[in-house]
C-alpha cells in the first residue's frame, strides 16, 4: 500500500468516528502514523480535496469566533472505500467466517 493509500486510509478511519476538520483530522493522523505526515501537515490537503472530488468525502464551511473551518464528513461511498481496503487486508487463506467477522466455535 503507498504512503498516498495509506493517509486515505487513515483520513477514512478517522472521519468514519466523526466529521472533523484538517488540523484535527492531521492531529489524529500524527498520534497514529506519524511518518505520513512527517511535520509536512499540507500533504493532507491533497488527499482530502481528492477524497471528496471522487465522492468518498462532503465538506461545508463553518464559522465560530471569527474563524472559518473546513469541515469533512464520509460518506456512503467513502464507507465503501473504506471497506474495500479493509478487506483487501484480509489474508485470502482465512476462512470466510472469519473474513465476515463470524467467529467459529
């Protein structure tokens, strides 16, 4: 998985709990996969814009003590994506109770 992937991934991860901004989505980012951003937090905009240009993200603007952010949420097809990529984690030699999340007894 490329670096690029990866900070997708983890973009996707943490909008799936919560819609957030940059600067917080970088702040979670940073805690968890440092090295993605390597004190380089700008990359993240190009990623973002390029999520929500493919439709995986929808963004609005507020406004609060005179300061305007960009908020992100995922979407349907973002949690899709999402998805997509956990699954193509899965080793293929599991068995496909344990790829479902079904435990077997």
């Amino acid at each position: 998985m490329s670096a690029n992937q990866q900070l997708q991934q983890h973009i996707l991860e943490t909008l799936a709990q919560y819609p957030s901004y940059g600067y917080r989505i970088a702040q979670c980012i940073l805690r968890r996969a440092p090295q993605l951003l390597e004190s380089k937090e700008s990359a993240l905009y190009p990623v973002l814009y390029q999520l929500e240009l493919e439709g995986a993200l929808e963004s609005w603007k507020e406004t609060a003590h005179n300061q305007t952010r960009r908020y992100y949420r995922i979407t349907h097809k973002g949690r899709g994506k999402l998805v997509k990529v956990d699954k193509d984690l899965i080793p293929a030699k599991l068995s496909p109770q344990l790829t479902l999340g079904v435990q077997a007894i």
